[in-house]
C-alpha cells in the first residue's frame, strides 16, 4: 500500500483470496462440522472489512479497489465425478451452495468496500457452478445460488436490519441463523435473498421497510434438500433442484426458509 500511495492511478484493484476447509469430508460430514464449514465462511467480512481499513488509511479516496477473486470451498481431492483425474476436481452439496449464498450476502452488504467479487473456477475445480466429463454434464448447487442471486446485479444496495438468533459453532466463531442481502432495481422491483443456516430448524421471517412499502406480487425460489449432503452427480443430476412459486406480500408479510436453505425474493413494482 506504501509503493501503490506513490503511484496513483497504477493499479484497479487490491486482490484477496480466501477459502473455506478442512471441516469434514466434502460429502459425510456431520452437524458440527456443517457448522465449522459456515462459520469459516462468515469470516470472509471480518476480512473484507480489516483489509479495507488498512487501505483506506493509505487511500482514503479509495481509488483503489478491493478485489475477492478466489473465493469458496476447498475440500480434498478426488471426490469429484473424475475421482481425482482432473486437478482439484470436488464435488459440491448443498452445504457448499449456502457457503456461497453466504459470502454473496457479505459482498452486497460490503459493496461499498468490495468492487469485483468472483468464484475463481467455473467447471471441474474448487468450489465449481459445474461438472463435466464425457458426454455427461450437471449443475451443482453453486450454479443455482448464482442463478437466484442474478437479479440484484445492476441494482442498489438495500440496508439490512434484522434480530436473527445467533448459532452456537464448536471450535468456531459463532454464526447467525440466517444471513440476508437486499437491493433495489431501476424499475422498483426488490430482490432479498436469505441462507438459513439452521442445520434442522426452519425459520419465519417477517419483512417491513422504512420509508418504502414492500408489498406486491413476488416470484420465491427455494434451493434446498432433505440432507444437506445432498449433490447432483452424473448417475443423479437432479438430486438438488431449486423450486419456486409466486406469492403476494404484504408489508410485514412471513416468508418461510426451509432449514439448510437459500432462498430469494423478487419483489414486483
């Protein structure tokens, strides 16, 4: 940061890397470590936030950006569909999409701070949107979560309050229940987007705004399974699906997040 203060206008962005591991095997771990795995994830703002001050003492303009570009999980290889054959192939269930619903939620809420935010692989790697070989190909749970998460793309950051209850982690940080992001587009429609992060407890949320009504018709997609170590393999691609539905809600309406859930609202003008 000293060499960058004296050459302004040199470099776009600050890159930050950081991944999520070694809380049990990718597809048999058990509640504590689903834990672990969320709690390690739920880092990523502390770091967000630490980084940006350090820069910010340097560049307090913050001309310079600050750049996650390799971010998610990192389990151990060989338990993609290649069993090993392509390099840090993994498989990914459902526990691996609410890490990413997760850190999607860190980076709305933080996009002041953070200007560029990109899981690093897209197919047959860490913490992929899909997996491929042959003639076969899946999506895995990650792919939904970026699919649900596209509609707040163009719009503004919508500030969250909320009084979730706080989630007791072994040998970890503590967690949040439930995570949340919201934005606002140019046409008026409200995008919310939550991770329950409760291993076996759905969660009732009520939503109310200040200074704007919520209400309206609103399309709801929910990504989810009966185990959280549920994944979409060749010989089962859809074993996780999201679903969706359309609801009316009104100011103060309850939206319902099955447990070990991500679930997005889009709210309609």
């Amino acid at each position: 940061m000293e060499e960058i203060k004296y050459n302004p206008g040199s470099f776009y962005g600050f890159s930050l890397h950081y991944y999520c591991g070694a809380a049990g095997h990718p597809l048999s771990f058990d509640e504590d470590e689903y834990y672990q795995m969320l709690s390690q994830a739920n880092r990523m703002e502390e770091l967000i936030l630490n980084h940006r001050a350090v820069m910010d003492y340097y560049d307090p303009k913050r001309s310079l950006g600050l750049i996650v570009d390799e971010w998610g999980c990192w389990h151990q290889g060989g338990t993609g569909p290649s069993s090993g054959y392509n390099l840090f192939e993994q498989q990914s269930t459902v526990r691996d999409a609410l890490v990413a619903g997760l850190t999607l939620n860190i980076f709305n809420n933080n996009c002041d701070a953070v200007v560029m935010a990109n899981a690093a692989q897209l197919c047959n790697n860490l913490h992929s949107l899909y997996l491929a070989g042959g003639d076969n190909f899946v999506e895995t749970p990650n792919y939904f979560v970026f699919d649900m998460y596209k509609t707040h793309q163009g719009g503004k950051q919508i500030k969250i309050a909320d009084d979730f209850e706080t989630l007791k982690v072994k040998d970890r940080a503590d967690i949040k229940s439930v995570s949340a992001s919201a934005s606002i587009n140019n046409d008026g429609d409200i995008t919310v987007t939550f991770v329950n992060m409760d291993y076996k407890r759905e969660k009732e949320v009520k939503l109310s705004a200040f200074g704007k009504s919520i209400g309206g018709a609103a399309e709801i997609t929910v990504l989810t399974a009966d185990d959280a170590r549920a994944y979409n393999s060749f010989e089962n691609p859809k074993a996780v699906q999201p679903s969706a539905y359309s609801a009316n809600i009104g100011e103060g309406g309850v939206i319902t997040l099955p447990k070990s859930s991500v679930v997005s609202v889009v709210i309609k003008k």
